[in-house]
C-alpha cells in the first residue's frame, strides 16, 4: 500500500491492473466498479494573478491593498458564453484569498470567488499552461465560500457553503436569489450530481457526507448521511459525487485532524500538506445513498478535486494547489476492476 500510494503522489502514468494497462485513452465501456486512475502529469492551467483585495479588513490582509499571491481552493467548472455572447467557453469558479503571510490561518482573507475564463474550444485543447484568464472576482451571494455552478434550465446557478445562491445567464453578471431552502448543520463544500430527474446535492460535515435531493431545486428532501469517514480524526472535505453506468463514486478529500498530513511532501514555497491535504479517497456503490462499510477503491493525488466530464465524454480531474500552486488539471480514466477470486 505505501509503495502504491509514493507512486500515485509522484504522478501516475499508467496504473496496470491484471493485464490491462491505461496509457491514454478511456478503456472501453463495461459494466460493473471501474477504478478512476490519473494518467501523466498534472497541467497547471490556472494561476492568480496579483490583485486587489476587496474583501473585509482582517489581521493581516487590508482592502484596497495589492497582494501579489494568492491562494486557490474548492472550485467549480462549467461551459458557457464567451464574453461577447459568441461560441463556448469553460468556466471555473472557486475560492481564493490572498497568501503572504506565514501563520495566517489558512483561510484568513477568504470571501471572494475567483472566475477564470479558457480560451474558446474543447476542454482538451485548455489544457495547456496558465491559458485560463483572470476576470474580476465575484462576491455574490457568499459565492467566495466554496461554490458549485450548474445550469437550469436557461440560467446559471452558484450555490455556495452558505446555502447562498446566485444568478447569471451569461456567467459574467450576477444577481442574488437569497439562500437554498436545505437542511443540515455545520456543512460546507457543496455539489450537485443530476440525474435522472433528480438533483443530488452532497455536502461534508466533519467526519460525515450528507445527501438532500430535488427535483425542482427548490424543495428539498430531509438529509441523509451516506457516508462516515473511518477515523476519528479524519474529515471529509470537497465531496463530489459522479455517476457511470449505473454506479456511483463519491470522491473526497482528506483532512486529519491528528496532523497526519505533515508527513506529506511539501511540493514548493508555502505549500502546507498538512492544511492543504492531497489524500482523495474514493468509494462506489449502486445507489448514490449509502457509501458506507466498505474500502476504497481507489485513492488519488488530488487537492479539493473536481471531477469534470468534457464534451466527447471524457473524463478530467482538477486539484487546487496542487501539484502547483493554483488550479492544475489532469485526465482521468475508468479501468475495470480484476474480479475477486
């Protein structure tokens, strides 16, 4: 397990599983658990570039003053208008702050969403370098709290760990439409699967993964928790639910509270493993209602990752700060999983 798991850090290029080994390319479509597998290496697509802070007075971050680093978070993609109306884009949207000082809390200056804009294409062809451009940071809706954006219907929504929710047909103009009618205390790191009808909305609590589901987006179920991490100190941030023929994944990231995440390797300056934790364990089963009492099947090098399905089906998984600091993408396969014996 240690062997396999310095090798999933250092970047996985190919994972071989029985006699099926993944360069590229998806394997073909089977029935039953895959094992999504990061293959090459990640592509750092987007990073903060020096700005204003905008957001309230803290210790050490001032409005009004010009920070040139800045830290990325819980993000979110989407494909939607150009700025001009004209062809598609792929959005992201997440969280951000200012990183100067050491000992700052890990979230001190947090509030606003940062939005980074690709250029005009495929997902595939985005890819490349620091390509993602930086658009003027929104603080709507208490979006800059981890936020989700979906589409319904003809607009854009972003939901946010506030239960705030905010409007846009365009992606670039925002309204507010006050606050979620869900309930649960103390979540955080929302996302929503749809499916069948059905919205599917996940959120994490400390240890836990809790479930409401609409159709409508208006009226909500009671919660469900489907899902208790395994260890006391260990929290489930940044879950991301994701169905494929007929089974469902849920991804989280790991936060441990014992400290565990020290021992991680810190990969550049200011690069705090032990906050910005980049364990992503991920579980299947064939009802998106109950993942627990069972092993992982796969666990990822991933930060607060997304999982993102681009338009020929293929699958991507995004990671904040790391491996570099900012928003980096890679792909991301199924492999079928060798039968027990």
């Amino acid at each position: 397990m240690k062997k396999h798991l310095e090798s999933l850090l250092r970047g996985v290029i190919a994972w071989t599983i029985g006699s099926v080994c993944v360069v590229a390319d998806e394997p073909p479509v089977r029935t039953g658990v895959q094992i999504p597998a990061i293959v090459g290496d990640y592509t750092l697509i987007y990073k903060p570039q020096p700005d204003v802070y905008s957001g309230q007075d803290t210790q050490n971050y001032k409005n009004g003053e010009t920070y040139t680093h800045w830290q990325t978070n819980d993000h979110t993609y989407i494909k939607g208008p150009d700025m001009d109306g004209s062809g598609d884009r792929w959005h992201c949207f997440g969280i951000t702050r200012p990183d100067k000082a050491e000992n700052d809390g890990v979230h001190e200056g947090e509030g606003t969403c940062f939005h980074a804009l690709a250029p005009i294409g495929k997902l595939a062809t985005a890819m490349r370098p620091q390509v993602w451009i930086d658009q003027p940071k929104l603080d709507v809706s208490g979006c800059g709290w981890a936020p989700h954006c979906i589409k319904i219907g003809e607009a854009f929504s972003l939901i946010s760990s506030t239960n705030g929710r905010a409007e846009s047909i365009d992606l670039f103009d925002w309204r507010d439409k006050g606050k979620l009618k869900v309930k649960g205390e103390n979540t955080r790191d929302p996302d929503v699967l749809f499916w069948n009808g059905t919205y599917y909305l996940t959120r994490c609590s400390n240890r836990s993964v809790s479930l409401v589901t609409s159709v409508d987006f208006v009226n909500w179920t009671d919660p469900v928790n489907i899902f208790t991490a395994p260890q006391e100190s260990w929290n489930c941030e940044s879950p991301t639910l994701v169905e494929r023929h007929g089974v469902f994944y849920l991804f989280w990231c790991l936060w441990d509270s014992a400290g565990s995440g020290e021992q991680l390797e810190a990969l550049y300056d200011g690069h705090d493993p032990s906050t910005y934790d980049y364990r992503t364990f991920v579980y299947a089963s064939d009802t998106p209602m109950d993942f627990h009492d069972r092993d992982p099947v796969a666990q990822l090098a991933a930060h607060a990752p997304e999982i993102i399905q681009d338009e020929e089906d293929r699958y991507f998984i995004s990671s904040a700060d790391y491996p570099q600091r900012g928003i980096n993408l890679a792909r991301l396969v199924w492999i079928p999983r060798k039968p027990s014996s």
